[in-house]
C-alpha cells in the first residue's frame, strides 16, 4: 500500500468516527493488506489526540469520607500527604469526633486493649494514666491529634450522610448530607466509608417494651443523668459491654439481674494479671527514653501479633488457652461453681472474641447479683417475664445487646440500581458481606471501605490495620488521579475467588463452631465474615502491593485510550528545569534518587527507586 493510501485509509477511518459520534476507543483499526505481499499486512489505529500536560500532573480529585473515628481520623492525617492535590472533606453525624469513643460514655467503658497498644504508630503516647485507658482518655488522644493536625478544617460535624448514588453520566458519587439547618447533595470523585461495625446500637426486639415505664437505654446510649445507686438494675448481655458496665453498676445498685443468652470465656488481660506493674515499670525509663518507650511498645504489641496460632482448630495453642481460662474464671468465681458451669461455654476460646472483664466475675458472685439464663419472654411496665413464668420488677433496663453487625452500609449507597445497604444484609443478594480484599465492592465504582468486612486480622493492633488501609486507598486514589482513570471498580470474578479463599480457610479455625458472635453476623455457625483469613502481617503484605489487575477502569479520555495520561512527553519537573531562575527558586532536584547516604553505605537498596514521590 502507497502513503497516499494509507494516509486516505486513516481520514477515512476517522471520519467515519466522527460522523457516527462513538468514541473509537474501542475500534480496533482497520487490517490493510497489501495484495503483493501478504506478510506486509498492518493495522491501522486512528492517532491519539495527545494531552498537553506533563505525566505527574493528575487531576484534583474530591474525596468524601464518612465519620470521624479512628479511620477518619487516620485518614485526615495520611490521605493528604499521599494524595497530592486532594480536596477531602469528612462528614461526621456526632457533634464531635472520637467514634464509639465518644458515643460510648456508660460507666466502666474502656479499650479491652492496653492503651499504648490501641494509639497511632506513628503518634505515640507515653502518658496514659493506665494500662487500659478509659473511653474518654481514649477519646482525649484522638481530638488531641485532631487539634494537632489541624483536621478540623476537613471535618464537618453533625453531618449526617443520608445516601450515595453514583452517576454513571457524571463519573461520580452524588451523596446526600443532612445537618441540622439544612440539606445538600455533594459531588464526589470518590466514596470511602469509616463508620466501622460499632456505630449503630442495636435494642432487643421483646413484647412489652414499649410499655416499660422505667428507663430503658442501650450501652452505648447511655443516660447521663441516670443515678444507679440503690436502684433495681436489668443488664442484657454478656459481650464487652455488657463485661465492663456491670462491676461498677454491681457497687452501688441495690439489685441487679443480668441476663445472658450466649456462655462466654473471661480471659486475662494481655499481658497478663501484672501488666499494670509491667507498664509502670517499664513506663519511668520510657518516658525519658524513645528508644527505650519503642522497646517497650514492641514488646508489649508482639504479644498481640503472635496469638494468631491460637484460633485454629485443634491447636495446642487454643488447647492451652481453654485450659488456662478455665483454671483464671473458676478461680476467680470462688465457691461459686453453679456460676461456672452456667458461664463457661462448650465452643472453643476465640470462636467469639476474648474480652478480659476486668472485675466482672467477682461482680458477678456478689450477693446483689442474680445470674438469668431463662430466655426472656417480655416486658411489663414494671419489669421483665422470663419464659419460665418469673417475674423480676426493675427500675431501669440497660441493653448491652451489640450492634448492627450485618457489615452493611450505615446508609443506601446505590451503583447501577442496586442499593449495597440491602444486598449486603440478609435476604438481599448476596446476602452477606461480599468484599474484594475487605476494601471494596465489585459493581460499585471509587467506592473505599474502612473497617469493613473481613477487614481486621484475628491478632495485631487494629490502629496498625487502619493505617494499612488507609495507604491501600491512597494508592488506589493516586492512580485514579494520575492515570487518567474516571472510575475503577474490583470485578466480580476477583471478588468471587477471595471469597472461594475465605470459606475455604475458616472452616480450619475455631471462629467456624457454633456460637454466635460479630464474626459471624451472630449467626450460629454462621459464614466468618468479620475478621481477615490470615495473621495481621498477612494481610498488611496483601495491602502493600495492590492486584491492579483485579481491577476494572474506565478512562476521562475522549478516545478511551489508556495511555493518554503519558501527556505530552514531559514532567513537571522537566518544565521546572526549562526555567532557569525558577528551577534555582524552587531549588529543584532533577535527581532525586541520589543521596547522601550512598556515599557512607546506608542506602536501603530495598526501597531503592520504589518511593512514589521520588519518580
């Protein structure tokens, strides 16, 4: 074929582009043979309407993030500095921030998790005033380093996020915000939830309770204005809450019954019965020491990151487990064996998660203590029935009944007409939780998760987790932003083969027995879908190097083309050095890679041409 010809065969091509109004992005060329040679035979592709801007100058995304606990904390520290050139806003329903940590006030509530484990890696705190912090120190750190960061200029309080709809036409999430004056609808490149599994109460449902006419509150609503002392006190349920609101309640209320539908383990504190001794010792070098506090720390958190052994069936690490509580919770229940044996359950310690209890079983053999494992069958306006036909009048009922803990969304977010909120939860499809690597959804676009499914290791710290997932998504909004790429989603076939993985490695674990907890849904027997399957290093190695081919993208190029991002040859550094005066102003580096440290042996060659801002 001549140049004249292939030159009239491209105009011709691209006009018949033009005319049709399709983008020819997915054409592929058209096959001209030569008649005088068949080996000459080519594809001739319409040429790329380049872009003029330099590589590494991406677009400004919009990223919303929704609540203002850990995770969005963590994300108002790190997105920023990860992201170049993010506009993030943070939308919080409390007047202020702190999560659970500022919703939960009931008396007794504190981290399960010693203190100087359960706080930033990088912002730690050597002066808790305990081994395991109150919810309101806990809350303290976190607005402390709200105010040090200066997060609040992206926080906005008493927001509610009521929906999210993605336009396809757009490209982007359209999410709808409540505050108390008003209402609006937000444009957003970008979605990413941090409400956590923690955030919505859950009240029993019994006949009768609405006619109840004392004071009738879940934990985590608690009453402030309500006195305990010398009053007749129902407490429903024995999960965490439940453990640590009875000891101070047992102190000064007249009579309390506690009813527990689920047998619990009552382990010891991480760290063991002297960990208080162990913090304050070590504690008086630390303070004066960081090398000396990081020793510490790191003593204190490799217990937590090694107990992953413990949750396989079988094991003797679960076997000594079950041994060793037994002998903590009989020891400490005294005389009191009928208590044992009504307490202590048949499944294996970790099928639900371990809670120390501090204090909780010696408040439980106290005379003022009525243990009820009859199922209640109502309520009446002066107190509870149980099914046995008994009877017990209260002046308050205090609910530690968990959760919402179906994973779903806290509101409908909805992608191609279908609502997440519902399919997630029973009766919807699938009906579970039903995540690409816990951080995202298949058939929803630029839409992020924190603290979702699967999202936590059964050992580690979950701060460490948090801020794992937090540079997951930064990575994914740096290639959004620098790649041209107008939405990105997991596809289905990804997500089906990391759900084949998790109910093929479960069924190995004690999490698989039959009781009931957040794991499961509280689904006895239930599909695991609340903990990672695997150790907390396992799954930070799966969130440092991201599977881009799992992913599906669709581009901001006219044409569709995948490469137009390459822009017009240049980086912004290049332009810079073109400059002269203000290459010097700026005092540009064109060679960042080389260092100082090169010249007295200390480059990690580990990390060597590998940091994303150095390129």
């Amino acid at each position: 074929m001549t140049s004249k010809a292939r030159l009239q065969a491209i105009s011709n091509h691209l006009a018949t582009s033009k005319s049709d109004g399709k983008s020819n992005a997915n054409t592929g060329g058209e096959t001209l043979t030569s008649k005088s040679d068949a080996a000459q035979t080519r594809t001739i592709y319409p040429p790329l309407e380049l872009e003029d801007h330099p590589i590494d100058e991406g677009r400004r995304l919009k990223v919303v993030v929704v609540g203002a606990g850990i995770s969005g904390i963590t994300s108002a520290i790190l997105l920023p500095v990860k992201v170049p050139d993010i506009e993030l806003v943070i939308y919080e329903r409390n007047s202020d921030v702190g999560g659970v940590w500022h919703t939960n006030t009931y008396p007794g509530v504190r981290c399960d998790v010693p203190a100087h484990a359960y706080q930033s890696t990088f912002e730690p705190s050597a002066t808790w005033s305990t081994a395991y912090a109150t919810g309101a120190e806990i809350k303290a750190y976190w607005k402390g380093i709200v105010e040090k960061y200066d997060l609040g200029k992206y926080i906005h309080l008493n927001s509610r996020v009521t929906r999210a709809e993605w336009s396809e036409e757009k490209g982007k999430w359209l999410v709808g915000v409540a505050s108390p004056n008003s209402t609006s609808t937000v444009e957003a490149d970008f979605l990413i939830t941090g409400t956590g599994h923690f955030s919505d109460p859950r009240l029993p449902e019994y006949p009768g309770m609405e006619d109840f006419q004392g004071l009738l509150r879940h934990s985590s609503d608690w009453d402030p204005t309500f006195e305990p002392v010398g009053k007749r006190i129902a407490v429903i349920g024995n999960g965490a809450s439940g453990l640590q609101v009875l000891p101070p309640l047992q102190k000064v209320a007249a009579r309390i019954d506690h009813y527990a539908r689920s047998k619990t383990y009552v382990a010891a504190p991480v760290g063991g019965e002297h960990l208080e001794q162990f913090v304050a010792d070590r504690l008086e070098q630390a303070k004066t020491s960081p090398e000396e506090y990081i020793r510490f720390r790191k003593d204190l958190e490799a217990e937590l990151f090694s107990r992953f052994g413990g949750i396989f069936k079988g094991g003797e690490k679960n076997n000594v487990a079950r041994e060793t509580i037994t002998k903590l919770m009989s020891s400490r229940l005294g005389d009191r064996t009928d208590l044992l044996e009504q307490i202590l359950p048949d499944f294996a310690p970790n099928c639900r998660r371990l809670t120390p209890g501090p204090g909780y079983l010696e408040a439980l053999a106290a005379e003022n203590v009525d243990y009820v494992t009859q199922p209640i069958a109502k309520f009446t306006k002066t107190g509870i029935q149980t099914e046995d036909g008994t009877h017990r009048e209260v002046d308050a009922v205090i609910c530690s009944t968990g959760h919402d803990i179906s994973f779903s969304t806290a509101f409908p977010v909805i992608a191609n007409g279908v609502d997440l909120q519902q399919a997630w939860r029973p009766g919807g499809s699938p009906g579970f939780p039903d995540s690409y690597l816990s951080i995202a959804a298949p058939g929803y676009p630029n839409f992020l998760i924190l603290l979702g499914p699967n999202a936590t290791g059964p050992a580690g710290t979950l701060c460490h987790s948090v801020e794992t997932q937090v540079t997951y998504c930064a990575r994914v909004l740096r290639k959004a932003a620098s790649q041209g790429i107008r939405s990105m989603a997991p596809t289905a076939a990804a997500t089906r083969d990391f759900r084949a993985y998790c109910e093929s490695f479960f069924p190995r674990t004690v999490m698989s027995e039959y009781c009931s907890s957040w794991y499961n849904g509280g689904i006895k027997g239930g599909r695991i879908h609340g903990l990672w399957p695997g150790s907390a290093a396992h799954v930070a190695a799966v969130r440092s190097e991201p599977r881009w081919e799992d992913w599906e993208y669709t581009y901001l190029n006219r044409q569709g083309n995948r490469f137009a991002w390459l822009g017009n040859g240049w980086t912004r550094r290049d332009v810079t050095a073109s400059d002269p005066a203000k290459a010097k102003a700026e005092n540009l580096d064109l060679t960042p890679w080389l260092r100082t440290e090169a010249f007295i042996g200390k480059v990690d060659l580990r990390d060597y041409h590998e940091q994303w801002y150095t390129v």
